[in-house]
C-alpha cells in the first residue's frame, strides 16, 4: 500500500511490487516527490490549514502543510540560517529582535 495525494487528499494505494507505506506529494504539474512514510504523528484541520507532522524514511519529521512539505529535521537548518544570518550580519550587533510569523521557533533557534 502506498499513501499518495489524489484531489487534494491523501489517499491509499496498493502497490504490488513495494511494501510498506508512502508520502507522495505534487510540487508542479510534472515533478512529484515520493518517500518511505514512516509514521503519522499529526493529522489535523483547521477552518484555515490542514496540518500534518510526517515521519518520513529520507527527512525524518516532516511538517505539512496544506499538502505541501514545509520543513524536516534533516534540512531546517539550512532554511532558516538563510532568514536569520543576513539580517543579524546586517545590523552587527543586534539586543533584541522581532519574528514576525515564526510559529515552527527554528528562526528564534539562532539559525
């Protein structure tokens, strides 16, 4: 079985020739990405987003949202050292900083 997107939800598949379970995302029209789903730990909905927390094989926990993959364990580094570290190197020598947006607190996490 495979967990895959069709019309906007996720769905399940069978898929004969591969065991266990996996994420599939539509990033345009003709690239998908498709990784071994390891784990649900949040699956939730909002009258605003759809909100998921994956496990996946490659990135590990993974936030979705809205059927599209925001950030991972594996390289949420790398997106937020390129929000915090030009600003910071701009001012040079910053007390105090505003955040606007930030909910997933890897901006406050010194980047």
């Amino acid at each position: 079985l495979g967990l895959v997107k069709q019309s906007g939800k996720m769905s399940l598949e069978s898929e004969e020739r591969k065991n266990g379970f996996f994420y599939e995302e539509v990033v345009t029209d003709d690239l998908y990405l498709k990784m071994e789903l390891k784990g649900i730990g949040f699956n939730g909905e909002s009258k605003f987003q759809r909100l998921q927390i994956i496990e996946s094989g490659p990135f590990g926990k993974t936030l979705v949202i809205d059927d599209h993959t925001q950030s991972s364990a594996l390289d949420e580094h790398t997106y937020h050292e390129s929000l915090v570290h030009p600003a910071m190197l701009a001012h040079g020598s910053p007390k105090t900083v505003f955040i606007g947006g930030g909910g997933g607190g890897g901006a406050a996490g010194g980047g």
